[in-house]
C-alpha cells in the first residue's frame, strides 16, 4: 500500500512550496540566469564529489525538449534509507530544503563535504526531474514532479559493479522561469572557469537543442590556476611569467596565481569552494595587503622607494597585475548584498601567511621580475601624483538644484498585484504617458533627465533628490540604510517599477543610477524581480504601398533595421527615427512601451544592478578593478536582443 504522507512529509511539501513561492530567494531570479543556475546547483554536487576524490568526468546535456542531464562517475548518491527520515537518502537530497536561502539571508551552501544541497531547490523549480544511480552492481531510478515524488526509488537493471555514478535530468518549471532557455555561452564560461578551478576535472558539454549542428565542446585545464591566469592575459605584453602557489594552512587550502602585464589596470578574482567571490572579502582583501607590504618592503630595501618617498599604494602594487585567489574553506559564510563576499576572517590569515611566505620566496629568488613588477607600481605612483595634484587645482563644481516639478500621477487601483509604475525620463515624455496610460492600473512618476544627469553625481545626491524622494513615498515600502533593515517589501504598492528612459546615453546613465539606488537601498525590489526595463523603439518603419491600411513596424535597435532593409527594397518604405521618448504621442507611446501585451520589458537581474553600482562607483573614481573583472567574466553572458 501507497506509504501515506507523514508529519516528515508536510513540512518537505512546504519547505519545497516556499521555494516555488519565493524562487528569487533561493537562485536570485526567475531570469535567465536564473536558470542557469539550476544547472549550476546540480553540477555543484558532481564538483563535489570530484573534491572527495571520487569523480573525473561531468557531462551536461541539454536536451531537444528543454531539460538539462548533468551525469557524473562518482560513487552515486547513496541509495540505502535514511534513519532520521526513514526514506532513502537519495530522496532526502532531492526533496529536504538544505541551508537556508543563499539570496535571501541565512544559511549557505557548503561545498566539499556536504552533498545534495541545492538540489532540492532545483527539484521544487521543475516541472519534473529524473536521477538514475549506478551503485553496487544495480541501476536504480526516481521521479518526481514540481518536487513531489512521483516514482519512489526502484532498480531498473544491472551494470558492471565498478560501474558508478549519478545521472539527473530535469525541466525547469515554464510557470516559475519567464524563459526557458538556457543561454549556452554563459553555461560555457562557468564550465571553464570550473575547470581551471579543477585541474583533474573534465567536463563535457553537449547541446542537442537544435538538430541540425551539435556542438560537443569539453573543458579540461590540467594546468589550472597558471592556465587561467595566462588565457586572461593572452595577447597583452607579459611584464612577468605567472607565478603559482598553493599551500594548506590552519585546514584551509590556499592556491593563488598572479602574473604582471603592461596594461594600466588590475584583475583580481576570488572563489571560494569553486564558487566566484564577486564581492570579494577577507582571502582577496588579505592577498592584496599582503602583496602590498611585501613590495614596500623589497622597494625600500633595494633603495627604489628613498626615505622621503611615501610608500605605494595598494593600487600602485597593483597595477598591471592579473591575479586569482582560491581557497578551500570547510565552512565559508558569505555576505555582502548578492552573498558573494567571503566573511570568514581565518580564510583571511591563511591567505596572509601561505602568500607572505610563498611570494617573498618567489621574490627572493627572481630579483630581475621583481624589479620589473616595482617597475610597474612606480608607474602608477607616478600618474596618481599628477591626478592628486590636478584635483587640489580644480575649481569646486556647482550645486545640484533641487527639482520639485516630480510629481507621481498614480493609479486608481489599490491592489499592489495589478499596479505598475513607470519611472518616466523627461517631462514631455511624462505628459504623454500621462495621457495615454491605463489610469486604473498604471501610475506615472517623471523624473528629470537633468538633475539625474550631472556627470559624478553621488549617490547621496541622488537621494537627496525630489523625485526620488516621491519615488520612495510612492513605493511605499520605505529603504534599508547599512545593514538596518527598514525595508518591507509587503508594503509595495506595485508589483512592476518599470524604468522607462530614453535609448540613448542618458537614458543609460540614469538607468544606472536608479539600479544603482534599488540596489544598495531596495536589493529586494530586484531579487523578487519587480524592478523592470522598458525598451522603447528607435525607429518606426511605414510601407509606402500596402495592402488596405498599414500601421508600420517598431524597430528596437540597428540591428533589425539592418535586417528590415535587407527585406525590404530602397524606396518602398519611409523611416521615422526617435530621439527620445519625448517625440512620441501618446498612441505610440501606449503601443511600443505601456500597452501589456505589445510591449517589450526586461526583468532587471540582481547581477545586473551589481554591474550598474559598480560602473557608478567607476564613474566616482573608485574601485575600477572590481569593474574590470565583471567584465571578464560576465563578458560572454551579455544578452543580445533582436
Ligand atoms: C555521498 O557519500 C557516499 C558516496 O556518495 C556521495 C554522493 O552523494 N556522491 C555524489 C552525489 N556523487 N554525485 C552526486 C550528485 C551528482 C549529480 C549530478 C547531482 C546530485 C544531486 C548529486
């Protein structure tokens, strides 16, 4: 008889439903990255037992019909019951929410010892999912739908006894994710990036989604960190070999490569247990100091830096360097506003001492690089003097005016779930949408291209902003300042904020600031995707001859016209192009950016608002590195729209 669900059972059912309920919290977005990360979860484990020295093979498939096979050679998920849970193990992986959620606070996961964590989060986010263990001799299978189990563990066959391994195919859920497809150049990075954090690890990856081309490409870096290192810097001007070294100090691995170009920036990435430290922390932090003392150190002993001279700056040591940072903790914490920023302060000292010792070797032994990589510093020190000295001369600039024209035409409706509100660049812009929205659901906020505008405008200056003031008020969910948390998203009073500017560099600009506001100061806004793009057309094409009445086509960027001339002889048609949303009437508007169902949104990522802070932290002068890195790594995952 059918085992009847048990007290054990709800509270899996609502452990699961909470994810399907709040999938943001548990994989930052319903977007397409997202859905990438579900394979990331899935493949974590593999990675993991591949630490535990089991596997060397991970393959992933995607599949005609829109899942994804991750297989691995490892032992395979243990397939014996479970005595807290009294089912079997492998159903506890797949249906027990493990650490809490990883965007939303509380626990992380743990790679390297703790298997199974996060597949359970990827179960309750598809439509079904299907694993099949090689252990023992047997071949067993389970199913489950939407994280309920569906088929309970069976053996289906037999194989070789050394024949070991897991296999998990899975749908993502079409009512969870906006799409469905995986982006394969982003799934392609990561597996690189896994296999230069890897060395012994080959993965295979294979995209059966379209019949004609199969791509079959496999990552294996038997040279690791020094590989990473030297393809990052391929085709710049080599001021010094790549340097490795790795070393286990205090029970946490260390493993660093550094290695000196002639270009005037610095590319430092951090990962912990494999996973990409975006925001940094204490292994990055304590690298650079490190290097830095080091460096002071070997100037002033060689009479490079004299008494009077001032010692270089971290970012002076830094320049010209391209450098990776990994370490192995059996308990990381992660924090920071994406939890990407390692915490933990012996992960700190462990990087200080093996890099202190290991670097001074390195340096001791190499007395010709290391003049070259002083050489570098002085070079920074010396550009750094003249802009330091430019800016005491510069004149103070003007004030902000403090705009009060922002107000907010709201909409008649008080059900947050049915209401949206359109940031609005300029106020001729903001009449028309007046005019042309859906009053009942759809509220207004105009905002001044000019205030917002003001090249280096500070965050602070932002908030002391009019507009964005009424923006707060009109949210209704109140900020976080600092780690206080004053925010409560149950209060917003629409469900979509969608920021509509203009499609030229303004309108970038001011997107940027406003991601960079809801970031530092409503990042859940974002991670429950409420916050959104619109994207308004450059160009409207008009058939001069057509069948009966013809009302053109919207064009959204050069490309599709590009495309559309192609189709289209010189001549048979007219082209109108937009300046600004300001140039449009209120029909237009309603049609290309307003109207629900003819118009085109982007669901703003949390990665993406990380990027917008940190290119408005570049535009202040600071931080340019962290910014360079995104750009390295994310460079492949950029979305190109038709
Ligand atoms: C656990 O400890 C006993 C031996 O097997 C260990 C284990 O769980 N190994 C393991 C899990 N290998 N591979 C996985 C795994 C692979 C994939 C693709 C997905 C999941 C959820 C787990």
């Amino acid at each position: 008889m059918a085992k009847e669900y048990g007290a054990g059972d709800i509270t899996i059912l609502e452990g699961l439903e909470a994810v399907r309920m709040r999938p943001g919290m548990y994989i930052g977005s319903v977007g397409t990255k997202g859905l990438n990360h579900l394979i990331y979860e899935i493949m974590d484990n593999a990675i993991d037992e591949h630490l535990a020295g089991y596997c060397s093979e991970i393959d992933i498939t995607l599949n005609p019909d829109g899942s994804c096979t991750v297989k691995d050679n490892g032992r395979g998920i243990p397939v014996g019951i479970q005595k807290q849970a009294g089912i079997p193990a492998i159903e506890v992986v797949f249906t027990v929410l493990h650490a809490g959620g990883k965007f939303g606070g509380g626990g992380y996961k743990i790679s390297g010892g703790l298997h199974g964590v996060g597949a359970s989060v990827v179960n309750a986010l598809s439509e079904w999912l299907e694993v099949t263990v090689r252990e023992g001799g047997a071949v067993y299978s389970m199913r489950y739908e939407r994280g309920k189990t569906v088929k309970k563990l069976e053996k289906i066959g037999t194989c070789r006894k050394n024949d070991t391994g897991t296999c998990v195919t899975f749908k993502p859920d079409a009512e969870i994710f906006d799409k469905t497809w995986f982006k394969e150049d982003a799934l392609k990075s990561r597996f690189h990036e896994c296999a230069y954090l890897n060395p012994k690890l080959s993965i295979h990856f294979h995209d059966l989604r379209k019949a004609e081309e199969t791509e079959d490409v496999s990552f294996s870096e038997p040279e690791g960190l020094s590989a990473y290192v030297r393809d990052i810097n391929a085709g710049k001007e080599n001021v010094s070999d790549v340097v490795t070294f790795k070393k286990t100090y205090d029970g946490i691995e260390v493993e660093c490569a550094f290695q000196y170009v002639n270009e005037f920036e610095e590319n430092i990435l951090g990962f912990c247990n494999n996973i990409y430290t975006q925001e940094g922390g204490t292994h990055v932090t304590a690298f650079k100091s490190k290097f830095t003392t080091i460096i002071n150190q070997y100037a002033r002993e060689l009479g490079i830096l004299k008494d009077k001279d001032s010692n270089f700056t971290g970012t002076d040591v830094r320049n010209g360097m391209t450098a990776i940072v990994a370490v192995k903790h059996p308990a990381p914490r992660f924090e920071g506003q994406t939890k990407t920023k390692l915490d933990n302060p012996d992960a700190g000292s462990a990087v200080a001492s093996v890099t202190g010792e290991e670097v001074q070797l390195f340096f001791d032994k190499n007395l010709e690089t290391l003049k070259n990589v002083i050489a570098c510093a002085e070079k920074s020190a010396k550009i750094r003097q003249h802009e330091e000295k430019a800016k005491t001369n510069m004149l103070s600039k003007p004030k902000f005016s403090i705009d009060n024209n922002g107000k907010l035409a709201n909409c008649e409706s008080r059900k947050a779930e049915n209401c949206e509100v359109f940031i609005v660049e300029g106020d001729s812009a903001g009449g028309s949408a007046k005019t042309a929205r859906d009053r009942k659901t759809q509220a207004i906020l105009p905002i001044r291209g000019k205030i917002l505008n003001v090249e280096k405008a500070s965050i602070d200056k932002v908030l002391a902003n009019a507009e964005i003031q009424t923006m707060i008020d009109s949210f209704g969910c109140g900020f976080m300042e600092g780690y206080g948390n004053d925010f409560d998203i149950n209060k917003l009073r629409y469900n979509k904020i969608i920021i509509m500017t203009d499609a030229d560099v303004d309108g970038a600009h001011i997107d940027t600031l406003l991601l960079t506001f809801f970031y530092r100061f409503m990042p859940q806004l974002i991670q429950e995707g409420h916050v959104y793009l619109a994207t308004p057309p450059l160009y409207k094409v008009v058939p001069k001859r057509g069948k009966g009445k013809t009302t053109g086509q919207y064009l959204y960027d050069d490309r599709a016209l590009e495309r559309y001339r192609k189709a289209h002889p010189e001549g048979s048609f007219t082209l109108q192009r937009y300046k600004g949303l300001g140039e449009m009437d209120p029909d237009q508007l309603w049609e290309t950016t307003l109207n629900p169902e003819t118009r085109i949104l982007k669901q703003v990522e949390i990665e993406d608002a990380h990027m917008a802070s940190e290119v408005t932290e570049m535009l202040m002068g600071t931080d340019v590195p962290a910014r360079k890195s995104f750009i390295y790594r994310h460079a492949h995952e950029a979305e190109i729209d038709s």
